[in-house]
C-alpha cells in the first residue's frame, strides 16, 4: 500500500488539479490555449501557487546542454505544467511531454488538456528522479 507522505509535491499538485478544475468549470472547452494560460495564472496567485511563466529551462542529455523548452508553467521552481486545448491528448503529445521532464532537472509534471469533452490532466513523475529526491530527504 503507497503510504501519504510518499507523494511527491502533495500540496502543491492539490493546488494545480484545483486551479485547473476551476477554470474548466467556468469555460469548458470553448477556447483557445492562450487564454486558459491566463486564467490558470489568475488561479494560481489566488491559490499562493508560486509560478513562473514560460521560463526557459535547458535540456540536458548526458550532463551537457543540448538545447531549451518553454514550459508554460514552472510552479514552485519543481514542477512543470504544460497545457493544451486540443480535442484529445495523442501519444505525440505525451511522448513529447515526458521527453521534456527526462530531460529537465525537473522530477514532476503536468500535461492539462481543456479541448476535449472533459478536462484532462496527466501527471507524470521520472523515476529516476524521484528515486534521488527520495535518498536526499530520508
């Protein structure tokens, strides 16, 4: 049985799933990516979710820079929200997603889809990762 204090960012991953249900319950799926951008980070300052929008991190293959991503969301300097409003989430999309947390220093992520019939939201943790945060704060 997977105990409580055994998930990563608890606090902070409540906050983002509500944020994220807030605004689906006032729009739905009627509008472009641009403007949930804006309302989720109406949602997040009123949720004290420290965020930064759009930041510019590297990606790292093999302890070397190889390029950036631009995710559109880095809460808490830990966890990466990426968001779109598409009819569905394709394999693409997620494929992409997790390439880009493998690539980052970052352990957690989001991928928040507001296009299809209901809110999507995927969370995804890289292992590796966890598996140091884990030997650090023990």
């Amino acid at each position: 049985m997977k105990r409580v204090d055994d998930f990563l960012y608890e606090k902070e991953s409540y906050k983002i799933r509500g944020a994220c249900f807030e605004v689906w319950k006032r729009f739905g799926s009627a509008y472009k990516e641009s403007i949930y951008h804006k309302a989720l980070a109406k949602e997040f300052k009123e949720r004290r979710l420290p965020f930064k929008d759009e930041k510019l991190i590297d990606v790292i293959y093999k302890g070397e820079k190889v390029g950036v991503y631009r995710p559109d969301f880095i809460i808490a300097d830990a966890i990466i929200v990426e968001i779109k409003a598409t009819p569905f989430l394709g394999k693409e999309d997620e494929k992409r997603f997790w390439h880009y947390i493998r690539g980052s220093e970052f352990k957690l992520g989001f991928l928040i889809n507001f296009g299809g019939k209901k809110l999507e939201i995927r969370r995804r943790i890289y292992e590796k990762a966890r598996t140091k945060y884990q030997r650090i704060s023990a």
